[in-house]
C-alpha cells in the first residue's frame, strides 16, 4: 500500500448525489459506497487532507448536458427534481471544497480544471 502524503493528496469524490446512489447498478450498492465514502472522507479530513465534492447541476432548466452518450439515462417528463441533485445528506463539511460541474465530466470545464 503506498503511503500519501495529506499535504499533496485530495479525495475527489464525484456523483455522490441523491438521484444518483439511489440508481446504483453495481457492483456495491448506492449506500455500501456511500458509506465508504464517508470513512475515507473522515480519514482524509482528521489528517487535514482536502475532500472534494463534485456534483452535476445546471444554472437553469435549458442547460442540459449532451446526449451523445453511450448509455443516455431517461429524463423523466417534466425533467428531474431537485432531490436528484442533492448532495447525499451528512456528507458534506464545511471544510470541504464542493464543484458544481454541468456536463459529464467532472474535470473538464469545471474548476478542477482551471
């Protein structure tokens, strides 16, 4: 196992939202990862590490990622509620750094990238 230093190390943890974990397909289920999440997040937090949250949402209801995608996900009639796009309740500290990202990627576009 390689040791990490917490002064150079980030946990990046991206679509952990409540519209998302709840369609977990596997291999773990939404809330076995959900809760590895939170473990791992406390470790990095008690070493002063940084935890990044990054989640998808849109400024309004026109932005819409592209979809050209392999697998599109149905978006039901009326578009998504907003509980779908909610950080998983408990997971979120103030010390963490939360990303909003508006397309697929979590990097690309967004300020992890800039």
């Amino acid at each position: 196992m390689p040791t990490l230093d917490p002064r150079t190390t980030a946990l990046v943890l991206i679509d952990l939202q409540d519209g998302i974990v709840a369609g977990a397909k596997g291999p773990r289920s939404g809330e076995a990862v959900v809760e590895t999440a939170r473990n791992l997040a406390a470790r990095f937090r008690e070493k002063d590490a940084p935890v990044v949250l990054v989640h998808v949402g849109w400024r309004d209801e026109g932005e819409v990622p592209s979809r050209h995608i392999d697998q599109p996900s149905p978006i039901p009639p009326g578009g998504s509620p907003p509980a779908f796009y909610a950080l998983v309740d408990g997971l979120r500290e103030e010390s963490d750094i939360v990303v909003l990202k508006h397309h697929w990627g979590a990097f690309t576009g967004t300020d992890l990238d800039l």
